[in-house]
C-alpha cells in the first residue's frame, strides 16, 4: 500500500499517472504483483501543510504576491513544491 500526500488541486488525469507511475515503481523494483498495489492519494489543502516553520498557504501567497511584509516568509528564498 502506498500513501500519497500531495496539496491539492491536481487534475484526475494527474492523479491517475500518479497511481500509474507508483505501481509500476513497486513493480519494477520489489517484484509487486500489479493487482496487489494499492495506491491512496491524500490531498490536504495548503493550510494545512506547513514548512519552514509557515503554512503553504502563507508560501503561495507570497509566490502570487499577495501577502505583505512578513518576515518570516520574507527572510528565505522558497520555491513552492520545490526539493529543499
């Protein structure tokens, strides 16, 4: 079984390569049989996901340029989904 957590807003066609990709990986790599792989996507909404200390909510905003001054999203440079 394995567990996506991912914020939402993805369209069902991502969604269903997303499945698709991740079974294929346990496939490929474990061996799996492709009807014992279970796939469960869970999207949270980004207020209720928080990094570097902030909700992403907060991060979006900023990317979009709709939150002030914060200084707590202003002091780091933050790419939203991006690998820290």
């Amino acid at each position: 079984m394995i567990h996506v957590y991912m914020l939402e807003g993805r369209t069902g066609d991502q969604k269903r390569r997303i499945i698709e990709g991740m079974t294929k990986a346990m496939v490929d790599v474990c061996g799996s049989k492709v009807e014992r792989v279970g796939v469960i996507i869970h999207e949270l909404p980004a207020e209720n996901w928080g990094r570097g200390g902030a909700p992403m909510s907060d991060e979006i905003r900023l990317a979009n340029g709709s939150i002030g001054s914060d200084p707590r999203l202003a002091a780091g440079s933050r790419t939203i989904g991006g690998a820290d």
